[in-house]
C-alpha cells in the first residue's frame, strides 16, 4: 500500500516533468503528450486492476482530458507565468483524481464516489472551457474549415459527456439517446460562437457554461427532478452570466 501511495506522488510530478519538457523543446510536443496519456492510462488499470468496475476505461477519460485539454491551451498561450500556473493545476488535478480513486478502489469508501463526481465536473468545466479556447484559437496559426472545427467538438464532447458513464452498471437506450442530444446541443453552441467576433478565451468560457447547464439539466432528468421550479434558476443565472459576459467582453 506504501508503494502504491507513492505512484499517487509520482504520476503528477512525472506529467509535470513532460510538460516541462515540450515547454523548452517544443519539439518533443506530441511525443511527451503520448506518453502522459500512457502513463494516466496504465496508472488507472493498475489501481482498478482486479476490482470490479465495468466501465473502468471510463476513469481514463477524466484525467486524460484534463492534462491533454490544459496542455494543448499553454501551447496557444504567451504568458509564461500561466502557463507554469496550468502546468501545477494540471498536477494538482490529477494528484487528487489518484487520491480519490486509490481510496474508492483500494478501501472501498463509498464516500469518495461522490468526490470523484465532483472532481470530474470541475475538471470537465474546465476541460471544456480549454479545449474550446484552443479550438477556437488555432484558426489564429492554422487555416482550417469550420466542419472540421465542428467534428472536433463533436469528438470532443463525446468524451466529456461520456465519462460520467463509470457510475453505471449498464447504459440504456434512454441514456445514449440523450448522450446524442447533448453532444448535438454543444456542438451547435460551439458552432454559434465561432461566429461571434471574441477571443478564444471568451467563447471558451462560455461554451463551458452551456456544457455545465447540459450536465445539470441531464442530472435531474436521471434523478426525475426535471421540473420548472429546478430548471428556472439555472438558466435565469446562466442566462444573465453570458448576457454580462457579451456587454463587458472586448468585441474583435
């Protein structure tokens, strides 16, 4: 168990190393992305190995997303000061995602299924909000076509909306039609803001918003409290937070 606590230490220090790495040697990008991606992928088998979890693939997802969505955006940023600070939140986050996953599998508390729940909403928020910023800004050194952009939030939103599904025994028919809506839903928001005149960062916030109001809503609709009383707050702050982001955003 001692030895297994220390991978919890050594798996964010060695993806902090990597990025580090591709930080001065640019070159070495994607190959230091690879091998963080396998690292976090061999790290969770080996703390979900023979432990029952049907979906176990699944707790990849999370981390995965986070370093590779946190990564690809220091890549598009200048300030060198943020990017150590994404650099040490990567770390952090993925410190805590092993944390929690070493305890539910290792000790079976229960009460970490809810911390984990948490981590990856928070993660996803912010997975969102990256990827999308990154998405958006690549258009500024690229030349590439809005279907593509389109596709790629398509994937991408496959993956955030489906990594929830490790809390299930098995998916239903129900699940991977709203799964559909949701991926569809996001992908024509950020089909939207593309066409709005802002920064990367802006549009990334704000699609993250409308993913954050998509998994709420998909939450009451599986718990059966999808009703007006729930759904009025949500969406009148949701509303009034992009309302205020658009007047007080600098217009390109």
């Amino acid at each position: 168990m001692k030895n297994d606590y220390w991978y919890l230490v050594l798996i964010p220090f060695a993806l902090w190393v990597l990025n580090e790495i591709f930080l001065y040697k640019p070159v070495f990008f994607f190959l230091a992305l690879s091998f963080g991606v396998l690292i976090i992928s061999f790290s969770v088998r080996a703390f979900v190995k023979d432990k029952k979890a049907k979906f176990w693939a699944a707790y990849i997802l999370s981390p995965v997303l986070f370093f590779l969505s946190f990564s690809f955006y220091s890549s598009i940023i200048i300030s060198y000061f943020w990017i150590q600070v994404i650099f040490l939140l990567i770390a952090w986050f993925i410190y805590s995602y092993f944390q929690n996953i070493y305890y539910y599998f290792s000790f079976g508390a229960p009460e970490r299924e809810v911390k984990i729940r948490r981590l990856m909403i928070s993660g996803a928020f912010l997975s969102t909000f990256a990827l999308a910023a990154t998405l958006y800004g690549l258009p500024i050194f690229l030349s590439w076509p809005f279907i593509l952009l389109l596709l790629s939030f398509i994937i991408i939103s496959l993956a955030l909306f489906g990594q929830f599904f490790i809390f299930l025994n098995n998916i239903s028919r129900e699940q991977r039609i709203f799964l559909g809506i949701n991926v569809l839903v996001l992908a024509e928001f950020a089909g939207i803001f593309y066409l709005l005149p802002l920064n990367f960062n802006i549009l990334g916030l704000l699609l993250a918003i409308i993913f954050y109001l998509l998994l709420l809503l998909n939450d009451w609709r599986s718990e059966n409290r999808l009703n007006f009383i729930n759904l009025r707050w949500p969406i009148i702050i949701s509303s009034l937070v992009i309302v205020f982001i658009l007047l007080s955003a600098r217009w390109l």
